[in-house]
C-alpha cells in the first residue's frame, strides 16, 4: 500500500523550512530530491571503501570495483539492456548526447540529414546543430500542435533515405509530453536511421525496456530519480558502440599504449576515460532500487492523480492558461497568468516557500512557438502531496492578488 | 537630494513594512508608477544580459547629469529598477560612480543582491556604472 507519509520520512530535506515557511519542493522536473537509503550509499562508500576502480590489485580496490560494476548491472536490469557493457555510465544526459554528436562527427557526410523535434530541450539541440556544423548535415525538425503533441505525419514527410539519425525526448521537460517513442522508432527503422531518446525526464516516472522498444541509443540522467548529480547513463547497441570511434581519450579508455600507436579498450570502457563518478555510479544503482521497491507503476499513478488534481485546481483559476495538454503526460504542468510575467509568480511562490521552476525551461524554441517569454512550470513527484497542491494554489491565487 | 539622502529615504520609507508581502506590494506599486521607457530605446543594444525578464536601461546626460529612463517585463524586477532609477537618476555621473549601494542590504532586498539571482539586480548596477563611467568620459 503506497503511503505517501511513510515515503516523506526518506526525504530529510523535505522537513526544513524556506523562506520560514514548510518547504514545497515542485521542481522535481529539474532535479529530484534524495532519499536516506542513497544518500547512506554515499557517505558508506567514503567511509568504508573509497579507492580507485578497475587497476587497483588491493582489496579495496576491488571491493569498490565490484559494487561499481554491480551497480552498472542494476542499471542494466533496470532498462533490459542486453548486454552489462552496453551500459555506459557518464556524467549525465549531456555527456551522454555528447559522447553520441562527437562519435557520428566521424560517420556523416554533407547533406546526410538528422532530426530532432520541436520540443527538445536545448542539450538535444545544440550538440547536433554543432555537429551539423562539422559534417555538413542537415538538421530537420519535427513539428508540434498546440496541445504539445508531435506531428506524425509531418515526421513521415520529413523522414527519406537521407535522414540518418532522429533524437527525440522521450518526454518533454517544459510540457510533460511523453512522445509516441515506439513508432518513431519503428518508422525511423524503416528509412535505415538510427534513433537517440532523452529519457531524462522520462525515467524517473517510467520503466523503459530498451530491448522492447528496440532503441539505438538511450540515455538519462541519475538526479532526475533521486539519485546524485553528476552521474547518468548512455545505452548503446552493442554494434553500434563498437563501431562509434571513443569521445574523450585518457587512462581507462585504453587497451594499449605507445607513442606509435594506442588501441582502445572494449566497451563500456572505451567510453569512460579517467577516473569515474564512483559514488555516484554505485549511487544510481541504488535510487533505481529505491524506486523499483516503491514500483513505477504505482509511482506513476499516484503523481497521475497529483497531475489530475493540480490541473483541475490550476485551470479554475481565472486567466490562467496550461502550456502542454497532450492526451499522454507526465506530472508536469507549465502555465501562466494572463500577461504576468512567470518570473513575478516564481519569486513570490518563493516567499511562501513553494519552489517552481520559471523561464524557458532550456526549451527556448517552445516559447517561441507560443510567443511566450516563458512559463511558471510545477512538476510532482510521488513524494509530494494533494496538501501542498491546495497551499500552492492559494499561493498563486495570493500571487496573483499582489501582482494585479 | 543627492544619492546618500535619497537612498536614506528609502530605507525609512522600507522600515515601515512589517513583512516581505508588504515590501513586495510596495516594490510592485513602485514597478507600476515607472515613467514609462520611449519605445524607440527598447532596442537590443539597451537590455540587460543576466536577467530572466527583460531589462532596458537607456542614460541621456542633462546639464551634466545623468537621466535615466527603464523598463521591464516583469513587474518585481521593474520595481528594482525603479529604485535604482529614483537614487541615480539626475545625478552627477560622478557622484553615480563613487555611491555605494549597501542601501539594498537595508531594505531586506539583500536576497536579490546574489550576482547569480535570475533578477539581474548586480547586473543592473552595473550597468548604471557604465553608462556614468562612459559620461563621466565625455565630460572630462
């Protein structure tokens, strides 16, 4: 039985205060917050067995190495990937795509195309807008309605022959889409394109199967369920990472060394030059065994209902518009009150001790799209409660009063 | 007035609030009665960079003092600048460049002072610096 009070008791941070006020943490979109069990991990890996992996041949070295790599195999567990060594831990998503956009600098020619859609967040963006200028590919974007919600049959028009790789989130940060990822894939299949999904606002809601959905490449980012930052995931085909030339070079990452010539080690160490995130790796395999023991279908119907609840609350408020009403969404609601500026609700909601996102979420092409400067974005997690929905709402509603 | 008295009169106009929601209503009130910026300086080159609401400060020298008009889109962050505008504002740009501008701390304004604030408030000081450096150029 889901106790969302029990579950409150493993978040330290949610009893302080902000502000002199209970803190209401609704930014969990952008980071999510810790609980106990991993942040014991922690501080038990400084305080029992801290030592370099990999190289060591004393035992500390290998009892760290050995609770590293298990915890790479949670992760491999956790999204069904085939193979351990196709799970390469990195610093987080954008380390991730970057490992990607820098390895294909090398596969593409002029007038190859790559499609990304039209509500990616800027670090699915950039990197392929950089590696179109090294390449001279083509970058084609998918576009969106006004719902939120990707066009498919535009994606079918633009998808040929040429289209080479198409990056696609799996849910949108500043909307809360989930995108029909599954066809994308198929589709994309059928022209001989590889996909890329930016899981990272997905996975701290729902349980991939990369397998299933047969996915080239999947990544995502430890903090975004509820484990540390500075630590994410980039799964990979195993042919296809064989075949993808390294990103950074350094110690790790090598199998032979002289100065005529150095030959790579296998995966996933080819792509995991220098010392890595240790903790935080071991880390990211225990929050993905916090969140399996609560279980993600239960999570996700339970921020189901906070998402059903704060929509029906936010939309009686007058003026008030929703950005992003996709049939299929996440507990992400971004919206704004008649011509006020989100910034003004943000830093009030702050006083009361209620922490939204606002701004352009780094989805500046979402705001143009609506011709907006940005949006006032609240985002649940299983660990928030319909109480602090209804403070919110007479917070906004006090806002709005002030702002008037 | 100069700069040390007008601030002074902030401050004992801020400590007759009780709470942060009245300074906030008087911040908001203060947004709202901004002369408003001619259209025609609200030009790239005049925003502010740092600020996640736009920010426009343009400088005109007066007999020999500074006058500053400015605008934004967010009312909290137009009600900062508003007081920004009212203690530089028709000033020297000397006396502009030696103030201090502690007056903020005083006002319980402190939290907007962190050079990473999305308010831009450093950034706008800054700012108003510039343009009484680039004058105070001109006149010398």
């Amino acid at each position: 039985m889901f106790d969302v009070n029990k579950i409150r008791e493993d978040f330290p941070i949610l009893e302080r205060t902000v502000n002199g006020q209970p803190l209401i943490y609704f930014d969990n979109a952008a980071t999510s917050q810790t609980p106990n069990q991993v942040i014991d991990v922690i501080s038990d890996y400084y305080q029992n067995y801290n030592s370099n992996i990999h190289r060591g041949v004393h035992s500390l070295s290998q009892e760290a190495t050995d609770v590293y790599e298990n915890a790479r195999q949670k992760i491999q567990h956790h999204f069904n990937a085939a193979q351990t060594h196709e799970v390469i831990l990195t610093s987080g998503t954008t380390h991730s795509i970057n490992i990607i956009a820098s390895g294909y600098s090398q596969l593409l020619q002029a007038g190859d195309e790559l499609m990304i859609s039209a509500m990616e967040h800027h670090s699915n963006i950039v990197p392929w807008q950089m590696l179109c200028d090294r390449t001279g590919a083509i970058l084609k974007v998918i576009p969106m309605d006004h719902a939120g919600v990707l066009d498919m049959n535009a994606f079918n028009d633009l998808l040929s022959t040429k289209t080479k790789l198409v990056f696609v989130n799996h849910v949108s940060n500043a909307l809360g889409t989930v995108n029909p990822i599954e066809e994308i894939i198929k589709r994309a299949h059928g022209v001989g394109a590889k996909v890329l999904i930016d899981g990272a606002q997905a996975s701290p809601h729902i349980k991939t199967d990369v397998q299933a959905l047969d996915v080239d490449y999947y990544v995502t980012s430890a903090h975004k369920l509820c484990g540390p930052t500075g630590v994410g995931m980039l799964y990979g085909k195993e042919e296809l990472l064989n075949h993808l030339p390294p990103y950074q070079g350094g110690g790790e990452m090598i199998a032979e060394v002289s100065f005529e010539k150095t030959t790579y080690a296998d995966l996933p160490h080819k792509f995991e030059a220098g010392t890595p995130n240790i903790a935080g790796g071991i880390a990211f395999g225990e929050a993905l065994d916090y969140m399996n023991g609560i279980g993600f279908e239960t999570i996700a119907a339970y921020e189901h209902e906070l998402l059903i609840y704060a929509t029906a609350q936010l939309k009686a408020i007058d003026g008030l518009k929703i950005y992003g009403e996709a049939p299929q969404k996440t507990a992400v609601i971004s919206f704004n009150v008649d011509d006020i500026h989100p910034y003004d609700i943000g830093s009030i909601l702050d006083k009361m001790g209620i922490a939204v996102r606002t701004g352009h979420h780094c989805a500046q092409p979402i705001m143009d799209f609506y011709k907006i400067p940005g949006t006032v974005r609240a985002s649940f997690s299983f660990y928030n409660t319909k109480e602090e929905i209804d403070t919110m709402i007479k917070g906004l509603q006090k806002a709005i009063q002030m702002l008037k | 007035m100069n700069i040390q008295e007008i601030q002074q009169e902030i401050i004992d106009e801020f400590a007759m609030f009780q709470d942060w929601m009245q300074r906030y209503e008087h911040m908001i009130d203060l947004g709202k009665s901004l002369p408003l910026i001619a259209e025609e300086f609200k030009t790239e080159d005049n925003i502010i960079k740092g600020c996640q609401s736009k920010v426009w400060v343009h400088a005109e020298l007066k007999n020999d003092q500074l006058e500053f008009t400015a605008d934004s889109d967010a009312i909290i962050t137009k009600g900062i600048i508003a007081i920004l505008i009212r203690v530089f504002s028709n000033q020297h740009p000397k006396d502009i460049l030696d103030a201090e501008t502690d007056f903020i701390d005083q006002i319980g304004l402190k939290e907007h002072l962190s050079p990473t604030r999305a308010n831009g408030l450093v950034s706008m000081i800054k700012q108003i610096k510039m343009y009484a450096i680039a004058f105070q150029t001109q006149l010398n």
